[in-house]
C-alpha cells in the first residue's frame, strides 16, 4: 500500500474548492500521490507520517502560468533593465543567441527550485529559443525541471520571422516551419503524457505575432488538435504590438488571432493588456485562458490589464511571474500580492481580495491548463501538490486576525514546505534536495558569459 501522510491541526486549510472552504484545525490526508481525506477532525486516523500543522497555514500548490525558464540567466541586465518590450528584445536577442544545453538545463532547475520556495508546485515553461547551435534546449529544459521535481508544461515554442522577414529576432535562432513542426511533433511523442496526474504535459507555443509566420500560427492548431495538446502564445502585450499588428495584417492582436483560427478554448495568452469592450467579449466568448503576469506588465511599463473587468466573464484567469529578463525573479508568492496590488491602482481599493488573487494563482491557473480536475485546490481524487506558510515567520507578526489574507498583505516570500505529487520539496523552507544549490555559481559563470558576449 502507498505511504499516508497526514496532514493535521493546520490553523487554516483553505481548499480553494468552489465553496472556497477554509477549514480551522483542517487536516488532510494522502495516499500516495493522492489526496484521499480532507476535514477538521484528525482524530482516529492513521499514517505513517504525520506532519503537524500549528501555526501553520495550508493551500493547494501555485500553479504558474507563464514564464520563460532561461531567462533567469538575464536577470537585471545593465541596458534591458530601463527599456519597454520591442527595444527590449532587440537588445536581448543579441545576448540569447549564445543559449545552449548546459546553460538552459543549468537555468530549468534554478528557476524552478525558486518557483518551488515561493509555492508554484507546477510551471509552465514557454520555451521559444532555439539557437541554431544550441543542441535541443527544450530536451535540457525538461531535464532540468525534472532534477527540481516540478509539476511541468514545456511549452515548444517557435520563431520562424527573422529581421530580413519584418520580425524582430535575429537569424541565428529562427527556424523554418518544417523544421519547427517535425520538433513538434517528435517532443509530444516522446514527452506528453495526458495520463490523469501526469507530472508532465507539453504544449504548442509559437512566440508572439511579431516572430513567427501567420502560416506556423495555423499549422500549430491543425498539430494541437490532432494531438491533444493546448495551445499558448504572448497577445496584446503592449501597443507597439497593436501597431505591428495593424501595419503587418490590417487587424488588430484579437481580430488577428481569430482570422488564424486561434480564438478557442484550449488556448492561453500571456498578458492581455491592449484590449478593448470587443475584444473582452470575443475572448470570453470562446473561453480562452488567460496568464496574468503583473510585475512583467510593470516593469516593461506595458500597461494594467483588466483582471478586475474580466475576472466574471468566461475568460480563466490564471497568474505568470513571466520570465526574470521581465520580472527578475521567479517568486510565485510575491506575483499574487503584485497581481492584488496593481488592479487596486486602476479599479480602487476593491478590485480585488487577497483571496481573489490567490484563487487566480491555484484553482484559476489550473483551469488555464485544463487541468482542474487534477490540481489547484485541496480536494480528494486530487494530486498531493500542498504547500503551508509558517505563521510565525517574522512577516506575518500581528496579522492572524486573518491568515489566508495575510500572506497576501505581508511581505512573506517562502513556504515553510511544497509537496508535489507527494513527493517532499521543501522543508522546514529549505530545499530538500540542497545539492542544487551547487549549481548557483555555475548559473553566475553561465550568465557572465552569455550577458558579456553580445
Ligand atoms: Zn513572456
């Protein structure tokens, strides 16, 4: 029989299930990789271990919806740091195309270990640089996700429009679409894995409209539908790329991606900031998902996106800390006070609770990723993805009048533990595996090397 852990006399267990339970003296129990027994009385049952939980808060894992793993190798880059996104690219581009193997696996575990630290107990990756000596970055990333032991989404990204085509990136790490489409297909084969708690699952996920050719946009839903995989994309980013849009197609982001046949309910778009009333209703219409990436909206000064506006209709609004070349951190934490922080700033001190935000990054980013079913909240059949945040850390003094807010209002930025798919983590706020912390000074070589050679 599978090994039960118990769970018991956590202060709070918020479920995140549609009733929004928050149980007092909660506890929940797990078989395996399952949650098999949830409630507020542990008494009477038995475990082979039991985990205590006074003073301790307990949620279902964080779901990330959108980052880009690599870049945590051009965190806070001297000339990046002040420009808004085209600029942006244009500078980095140059400083990305020494990507490679060792540097992307390096990246994937550091990246996803301070994604597991801050609570997120799945990621995606949006995974779109393929340099033309790189090797198979996106083999590597998955590697490296796995040595940190994060539930996964390697999005196979793409960029087929080079400079000399009217694109922004460079030739060097644009592929043509037969060559994209055969990657494609040879990494869902040997990776997807669409069994019911899979810890692996890949996606379809050209750039951006201003890097690849309208043509791979189509062929990417013709391949996802055949095989079953979702689809993801940046959209409405900011307005330069309306104007690229409308000077390039005639249309705007939204009308554009409707005209390619990606207006569909198992797409996700990163950001969402550009809109107007028509686009919001197309959207929610057809029920895509949505990766809200607020600290990325601020530090590119790319605009609020109207979460608050769109939080009742039928998009699904998951959170992103987006990649550390946008955001410089990977602190899944930190993004849902950021993400509460920024509507208030537009829609007023009530756009949204803390509670709202915290839902956007657990129940809401599983249903992004269509896997609702599975992850995001503390319910039974679901997989053991938990974390807890201690409530005696120094952050949250004098503010249990109301736990579950507080790690919203306070400045807390670790979890005392995160399992995942009942595997250990992070204890007692420290990585479990703490050998991966060797790999930081060979991550500062890496990131020396690529950032000084353009
Ligand atoms: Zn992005």
């Amino acid at each position: 029989m599978s090994k039960r852990t118990l769970f018991a006399g956590f202060d709070v267990v918020a479920t995140m299930d549609a009733d929004g339970r928050e149980l007092r003296n909660g506890y929940v129990l797990v078989e395996g990789n399952r949650i098999v027994d949830v409630g507020d009385d542990a008494a009477g049952i038995e475990a082979d271990e039991v985990v205590r939980g006074a003073g301790k808060l307990l949620l279902p894992g964080f779901v990330n919806t959108h980052h880009h793993l690599y870049q945590s190798l051009f965190r806070n880059v001297p000339g990046a740091s002040e420009a808004k996104l085209f600029d942006w690219l244009v500078f980095l581009y140059e400083r990305w195309k020494g990507l490679g193997e060792e540097a992307m696996r390096v990246a994937s575990t550091i990246a996803c270990s301070e994604l597991l630290l801050s609570g997120a107990t799945t990621t995606t990756d949006h995974c779109y640089l393929y340099p033309r000596d790189g090797g198979n970055v996106l083999v590597a990333d998955i590697e490296g996700a796995q040595a940190a032991g994060i539930r996964f989404h390697p999005c196979r990204g793409s960029m087929s429009l080079s400079k000399k085509d009217g694109g922004l990136p460079p030739d060097s790490v644009v592929q043509t679409e037969d060559e994209i489409l055969a990657d494609c297909q040879r990494m869902i084969e040997r990776y997807h894995d669409p069994e019911p708690l899979a810890m692996l699952r890949i996606a379809l996920a050209p750039c951006s409209p201003f890097s690849v050719t309208f043509d791979l946009m189509r062929e990417s839903v013709k391949l996802a539908e055949e095989t079953g995989v979702l689809l993801h994309t940046h959209l409405a980013e900011t307005r330069d790329e309306e104007a690229y849009c409308l000077r390039r197609s005639g249309m705007r982001p939204v009308d554009l991606m409707e005209e390619l046949g990606w207006l569909r309910d198992d797409v996700w778009y990163a950001h969402l900031v550009v809109l107007d009333d028509a686009d919001v209703a197309k959207l929610s219409s057809v029920k895509v998902g949505m990766a809200h990436c607020p600290s990325s909206n601020m530090i590119l000064g790319s605009g609020i996106a109207r979460v608050t506006e769109m939080k009742n209709t039928g998009i699904k609004i998951g959170l992103g800390v987006d990649g550390s070349a946008s955001n410089d951190t990977s602190n899944m934490i930190r993004e849902v006070r950021q993400a509460m922080l920024l509507q208030r700033v537009h829609y007023g001190a009530d756009a949204l609770t803390a509670r709202e935000a915290l839902r956007m990054a657990t129940i809401g980013g599983a249903r992004v990723l269509h896997r609702e079913d599975e992850i995001g909240s503390i319910e039974v059949g679901k997989a053991a993805d938990l974390i807890a945040f201690d409530l005696n850390d120094i952050a949250l003094a004098g503010a249990h009048a109301d736990p579950v807010a507080a790690i919203v209002h306070c400045a807390v930025d670790r979890v005392d533990f995160a399992m995942v798919n009942g595997d250990w983590r992070v204890r007692d706020g420290r990585l479990v595996d703490e050998s991966i912390l060797d790999l930081i000074p060979v991550h500062n070589r890496l990131s020396k090397e690529l950032t000084g050679a353009a």
